[in-house]
C-alpha cells in the first residue's frame, strides 16, 4: 500500500492546476483526470514528440503533468454531465479544480454544491488572485502573477527592466501549495469528518517565494535588489556566478562568521596560484561584510576583488574548481547544463530518471523507504479510461456510455 492509496481524487483542473493531481497520483492515490470531450486544451501546448503538434497525445507538457492518473472525458456545462460529475464527486475524497472563481459555482458545482452530496469532500481550487477580493476576476499569465507577487523584481539585470522566468513558475507553486493543503485538510477530517475547501492563489504562493524579501520593506531593513548571478545590497553588487573555462560555477563569496572561513580558505588557493597579492589573500574575510554594510570599503576595491576572483576561475573547468571545492572545503558549485543534469552521476546512483511507456521522466519529488513513488501510469489518452469508470465502477451500461458518448457528453 502507498501513502494515499485509500484515496480517491478528481482532477478538474487547467493547465494552472495539473500538478497538483499529480502529486496525489505520484503519493498513490487514484486520480481521475476528466477532460472535455475532445481532449483538454493542455494538450496543446507544447513542446511535441517527434514535432507533432496535431497529435493530441504528443505533447510532453501534458506527459510531463498527468502521470499516474486515469483519464476520462465529461462535458460538465451539459446537465447529463453534471449529474455524473455529482456521482463521480460522492464517492471521491478530494475534488481539485482551477476555473475562473464562481464559475463552476454557477453551475452547481462548486463547493457548497459538492458538499450537498459528500460532506467529506476536500474541495482544491486554484486561481491567479484567490477566490475573492478586486482581483479575484483579472485576466492572468504566468508573468502577470509573478509580478503581482513581487517576485519577478528580483530577477534579471539591475541596469534594466526586470525580465520573466522562462519556464511559467506561478500555478507549479500554487499546484504544490495545494496539495499541501488538500493533505492539512485530510487531517483536520480525521478529527472532524468534514471537508473543506481549500482555497489557493497563485499571487500568494509567489510571494512565499520571494523568502525574506517581502519582510524587509516592513522591518526597514535594506532591500534585496536583482542582479544577474547575484544580488544587490545597498550600493555592492555582491556576485555569486563566475565565469570558468567551460562555463560558470556558483561561488558562495560571503563574508561573517558563518561564511567569512570558507572565502577565506578560497582566496588562500587564489593567492596560492599568484592570482593575488598577500595583501587581498589576508582581508579580514570575517569582518568584510560588516565593513561593507557601513560603505567603508571603496566601491572599486570590492569591484577589484571579484575581478580578480573571476580571472582565477576562467583558468580552471567545472571539474576542476568541484573537485578543488571538496578536498580544500570551499562553496563552489558548477552551473549545470541540462545535459549535463541527464547524465550527473549522482542521480543516476539514487535511480532518479524513470521510464514509462518510452517515455523517460524526473523520478520522485523524495524517497520514502517504506511506501516509495512508482511511476504506475502514463500520461491516460484522451478518454481511454471512459468504460473502466462509468461501467466498470459506476455502473452504466455500455449502450448507457454509448448513446452519451454520441450526444457528446463523455
């Protein structure tokens, strides 16, 4: 048995809230995705296998989201369709849905609606801004909630505009923020046997992503400004990205007492190599950022510093400045590519990379030793598990599923 293999979850959701089922279906729970007859609009969004835009089952989007679950098609703006969602909801413990807010609502299927029939039902909506308040009805992108969360005012260059994160952030967070609180939910039934809904923005799931920049502004403390590779604190531009001879590394060039030692232990080696005088190799790399909170040090000093740091790096590969990192305990780290990630040693040692269907995917989110993660199911085909659910299980019979399938109903 798997950590939610009692548990039976529909997933209702878009594109915004497809995760979050998979989440469920990856902890073992049966999850039922329901599309529109058709195929969900999800399928569409690329990239495709083999370049196929026009295959419906070709999109790795929609591999990438959907695993683990079983697939069928209901058209819910139908009342015959409503009324099998309504079964379907009776016998399910979590209901997880992304539509505009009040949209399923008018309908009758939202939670007040839901909860009619299954008191117990844990009912997950995910939307850019939340169920109420002014912006509870904006239109919304990925780039438009990670710039209501003040997030996307940390990312890029700090002598141009802000830029976007290429791969959409926002619902991935809000998906994981709502699994979570579908599983605190679970919990309180436990105590009470009621469920309740859980309502998710994706708006506030981004601000717990900016950490402890969205607390600064209140507690007047300096803020944390974007630079590429780095970050900004007051006037110092304090870089964590160095080039090197085959790409860049992460470097952890702090100063204090909790990582004044390692910077010092780095410009050793620096000056080792005759990149430095004994003068730089022996700043007092403890007190460094004390000295730069109160400006004491020059601008072009610093700047000087990590030019000579930087000279250092491009002398060396990734290889070389890890291994270097390991045996002399420094805080270097190689920026990876992704093809670099497919084939690092050690995710392959901890068997990361899973193969279904000759589809190969990331391995679990974490281990767990007595109930772990099995990749079960792939990505369902549009409506492929249609009789398994509304025969096998709800009890149609197969010209009952024929004659909805031929008024487009399922």
């Amino acid at each position: 048995m798997t950590l939610l293999s009692p548990y039976r979850v529909l997933d209702l959701t878009t594109e915004r809230g497809l995760l979050c089922g998979q989440i469920f279906g990856d902890l073992g729970a049966d999850v039922i995705k329901i599309e529109p007859p058709g195929g969900s609009p999800a399928r569409r969004i690329g990239p495709f296998a083999n370049d196929r835009p026009d295959d419906p089952e070709a999109s790795l989007y929609w591999q990438a989201y959907n695993r683990n679950k079983r697939g069928i098609t209901l058209d819910v703006a139908q009342p015959a369709g409503r009324e099998l969602l309504l079964r379907l909801a009776a016998r399910a413990d979590f209901f997880l849905e992304s539509d505009s807010p009040g949209a399923l609502a008018a309908l009758g299927l939202g939670y007040d609606g839901l909860a009619a029939a299954n008191p117990g039902l844990i009912y997950v909506s995910i939307t850019p801004f939340g169920q109420d308040g002014p912006k509870a009805h904006y239109a919304d992108s990925d780039l438009v909630i990670l710039a209501a969360s003040g997030f996307i005012a940390l990312t890029g260059d700090d002598d141009r505009p802000p830029v976007r994160v290429t791969v959409p952030q926002a619902y991935l967070h809000a998906s994981a923020d709502g699994a979570a609180g579908a599983l605190i939910a679970l919990w309180e039934r436990h105590t009470s046997g009621r469920g309740q809904q859980v309502d998710v923005s994706a708006q506030q799931s981004m601000n717990q992503a900016t950490f402890c920049s969205s607390l600064v502004a209140a507690l007047g403390m300096s803020e944390n400004r974007r630079l590429s590779g780095g970050y900004k604190y007051g006037d110092y531009l304090l870089r964590q990205v160095f080039a090197c001879k085959d790409g860049h590394v992460a470097i952890t060039f702090l100063f204090g007492n909790a990582m004044g030692p390692f910077t010092r232990r780095l410009m050793e080696w620096v000056h080792a190599e005759g990149f430095c005088d004994e003068a730089t190799r022996d700043i007092d790399w403890i007190g460094y950022g004390e000295l730069l909170m109160h400006s004491t040090v020059p601008h072009a000093e610093f700047e000087r510093v990590k030019e000579i740091l930087e000279t250092f790096t491009k002398t060396k590969t990734k290889d070389e400045l890890l291994r270097a990192a390991l045996t002399k305990r420094l805080l270097v780290a190689p920026v990876a590519t992704i093809d670099e990630v497919v084939a690092n040693e050690q995710l392959a040692s901890r068997d990361y990379w899973r193969e279904h269907d000759g589809v190969r995917y990331p391995g679990p989110f974490v281990k767990f030793s007595a109930a772990p993660i099995e990749y079960r199911r792939r990505a369902p085909a549009i409506g492929e598990h249609n009789r398994e659910v509304y025969v096998d299980e709800l009890g149609l019979s197969d010209a009952e599923l024929a004659g909805l399938r031929a008024k487009g109903i399922v």
